[in-house]
C-alpha cells in the first residue's frame, strides 16, 4: 500500500514506524527538516520538505497514485485543506484527519465529500483521555481496551505475590471462577512473551493480559492480584490538552486537583475547571505536593509536555507516598525503562492513539485495532465474511484453524442474524478450542510478535470466490 503521512511529530513518526516494517511504501511529508532526518536514519521510507497543503508539495510526495493520506499534523486547518486538495486533485481514496478541536467534530457535514473530504478524523487527545480514565476506574490495571461496542474488554494486569492463580496453572483459572468465562490471552514475563497453555505456570511480576466479558473484568483481576481500593483522590500535573481534558471528564465523579505552571492558562483553568481545584506551581517542587496532602492520592498523572519533568515528578509523588503514579512519556524508550519499576504505569501517548488510525489502514474487514506494549503486538477485532469455502475461518472450530504461534484467538462476539443488519452485537463467547466460528462474527485476536500482523490479516480475508 501506498501510504501518505503529513506530519513528522510523535503521531506521524508512530505511525509510519508501526506501518513500515509491514512493507508498505510510506513518503512522510514535514516543514522540519531535522525531524524528517531522524525518521529518515531510522526507517524506510521517503520524506519531503514542504507545506504539507500545498499540491505542489502533496505531488511531490506521490498522491498522484497513493492508496490512503493520513494528515497528522499540528494543524487542524492544514489537515482539512490536505484532505480536501488529496480528494479534489488527486482522488486518493482513503483520507484520514487528525483533528484536535472538537468544533469541528460537532459538525459533521464539515466533513463530507462536498466539504472536506475527510473520511476518518480521530482526536489523539480525547482518545488518550478515554484511556486514561479507564485505568482510574481500574486501578489495578496496566492497560483496558474495549472491543466489540464495549462487550468485550482485554485487560493487562501485573501479578503480584499471593495473587489466587500465582504458582498455579492457566488452566485452574477456570476453576476459580465457574461462573465467568475468561482466556489469558498472553503472558509477558521479563518482556518475553509466553504463549499460554493450560499447564503454563503463572508467576508474580507476569504481564497478564486477559480477556472477558466487560461485566467481568473485576472478577478476574482479583485472582491475579488483589483489589486495590476504588479511586476518590486524583492530582494530575500539567493542564495542557490532555491534562484538561482529563480533570474535565473527571472531575464529576473524583475529587480532582490539577497543578499548572503557566500562572494564566492556570487562572484560565480556574475558571472552566468549576469543580477542580487548580493550582499555579511545579509539580516537581517537594513542599507543594506535601502541602497538597501527596500521600493522600489514589492517583498522580504527570501529563506536561514535558517526558524528563513526567518522570521526576511521578517519583517524587511515589516516594512522597501516592498510592498508584503514571507518567506520560513520548519517548518509547524511556517508556520501556521505567514501566514496572518505581512508576507504576508509563504511557507513549502516540502508541494509544495510533490503533484508531491502523483500523482503517489493515486489510480486510477490521473494527477495532489496539497498539499494546508500545507498539510490539497488537489487538485486532476482525468482522469474518464468506462461507466455508471462500474463508479460512468461517464454519471451523478455532481448534482447525492453523494460526502462527503468537496470534491467540481470544473471544467471538456474535451479533443478530443477517436479517436484521446493523442491530447491536450481543452473544460474548470466549473462544475454546471448540467455538465454531459464523459468518459475521466479530473475533478477537492478539497477536504477540507485531511481525505476524500480515500473515493473520490474509488468513482472515475472504477469498476472490466470495465476490
């Protein structure tokens, strides 16, 4: 595929690491020659210098014969310009827009092909918002991504010593829980993946991922480790994008502070924030987060722009005596050095956001992606078309299917019959060796080595007879 990114920064340079070693052809296109530089030492691809809404510079980059535009930049009006000029002179068939004020989202007619010709817009911010207030509301975990319209949640949780299922095997999962139906979808244990088998031994400090039925979720968390109070108290340092979006959406349900270092986006804060308490200071500054009540905190996010200030400040806020600390952190490789040590949870803000631009970019019927472990394997919700005949998987049992080792069929979530399209799914069933597989399901999978992704997605495409 032919793949057009506008945008250098973290969502770009995400994306176009995530989509090149899947050999795609990818031209990134930036006024930042520096930036360009650094993507250019590291990967495959081509760059251009130039205002990525200019048709000269769009040419340039190949949109005479490209397959998808996926514009990311600061901009939201050179976005929306690109997609327009990519449709109007270039018909590129797939356009994707970055767009981080909602004014335009409220109106979607902006974005029509008599408009914009925008045909997906995501919002990074909002959807790192939604993230994080998902990992508020479960505090034990390390990650809850939601599939098949909020059914089915897939959960990554660290064991700890004394957990119910820890030095047990897999398979005794079921018996703890007879009443829930559950798959451990992957084991992470000193950043390896295991592929889990019934007798497969769970250890404390594992990365568990599991997936459930949403309603479920809890329960099974409570055998790998023990629940943690809810969350009431929430400190979020830095009032930025996200930062203000959070205290925003939360702040009706926990008591919320919110400490800001710009003295006037702080007073403007104040005064939207109307049930959060804003504070002007440095979250790194010791006295101010003691005088805060710091120990108090079920909660601290670090959320500045800032990934050297994220850290200092969520180990400050550890030691100070805040239960449960997460830092904001663009550079993956910091985000792999500190998860699982002094702060409890460290997120890549582009790794989240980039599954909402992969869905519409893997092949075949794909609904939902998630980017999981910064960016090493993947959660893809794939609708299954055909019949026996033109599919490998429909009409099997996942027990016939020959998948690579590494890519784990976790649930099936059925939806009503054919004759009444576009009704809500319903029937969740966690995948056993013996769940046959229907025309229109949705399945989930994960998949372990991010290297598999191609070989699963042309398993699960319909073949040439469906048509």
């Amino acid at each position: 595929m032919k793949i057009i990114i506008l945008g250098a920064g973290q969502v770009g340079s995400s994306v176009a690491e995530s989509l090149v070693s899947e050999s795609n052809e990818i031209n990134v296109v930036d006024t930042d020659v520096g930036l360009l530089r650094q993507l250019q030492d590291r990967l495959d691809l081509r760059t251009v210098v130039g205002n990525a809404a200019l048709p000269s510079v769009l040419r340039q980059a190949g949109a005479e014969d490209a397959d998808l535009l996926i514009a990311v930049t600061q901009s939201d009006q050179t976005n929306l310009c690109a997609c327009r000029t990519a449709e109007t002179l270039f018909k590129i068939p797939t356009k994707i827009a970055r767009l981080r004020s909602s004014d335009y989202t409220q109106h979607p007619e902006l974005l029509d092909n008599k408009n914009f010709c925008v045909d997906f817009s995501i919002c990074p911010e909002q959807i790192v918002t939604d993230y994080l207030l998902k990992l508020i509301e479960y505090p034990e975990a390390l990650q809850v991504l939601k599939f098949a319209e909020g059914l089915v949640s897939l959960v990554a949780a660290r064991t700890v010593p004394g957990g119910p299922l820890v030095g047990k095997p897999v398979s005794d999962l079921r018996q703890h829980l007879p009443q829930i139906d559950a798959r451990i979808a992957a084991i992470y244990r000193r950043d390896q993946p295991i592929v889990p088998e019934g007798d497969t031994l769970i250890e404390a400090g594992d990365e568990v991922f599991y997936l459930a039925a949403t309603r479920d979720i809890r329960r099974v968390m409570s055998e790998l480790r023990h629940r943690d109070q809810p969350t009431r108290r929430i400190l979020i340092a830095g009032g930025g994008n996200i930062g203000s979006r959070l205290a925003g959406a939360a702040q009706d349900r926990y008591q919320v502070k919110l400490i800001e270092l710009d003295e006037l986006r702080a007073k403007g804060l104040g005064a939207t924030l109307d049930r959060t308490l804003v504070l002007h200071g440095d979250a790194t500054d010791e006295k101010l987060l003691a005088a805060e009540n710091i120990d108090e905190m079920d909660f601290f996010l670090a959320l500045t722009n800032d990934d050297e200030n994220n850290i200092m400040a969520a180990l400050l806020a550890k030691s100070l005596g805040a239960r449960r600390v997460l830092a904001l952190i663009n550079r993956r490789a910091y985000a792999d050095l500190l998860q699982a040590d002094r702060i409890d949870i460290a997120i890549s803000p582009a790794q989240i956001s980039i599954g909402s631009l992969l869905a519409h970019v893997r092949r075949g019927d794909v609904a939902a992606v998630h980017s999981l472990r910064r960016g090493a394997a993947e959660a893809l919700e794939f609708v299954v078309h055909g019949d026996r005949s033109t599919s490998k998987v429909v009409g099997r049992r996942i027990c016939e299917l020959d998948l690579p080792r590494g890519a784990t069929i976790g649930a099936v979530v059925r939806g009503p019959s054919p004759d009444t399209p576009g009704a809500p799914l319903g029937q969740v069933l966690i995948a056993h060796g013996d769940t046959l597989i229907e025309p229109e399901d949705h399945v989930i999978i994960f998949i372990a080595h991010k290297e598999l992704v191609p070989k699963v997605e042309r398993y699960f495409q319909v073949g040439l007879a469906f048509f």
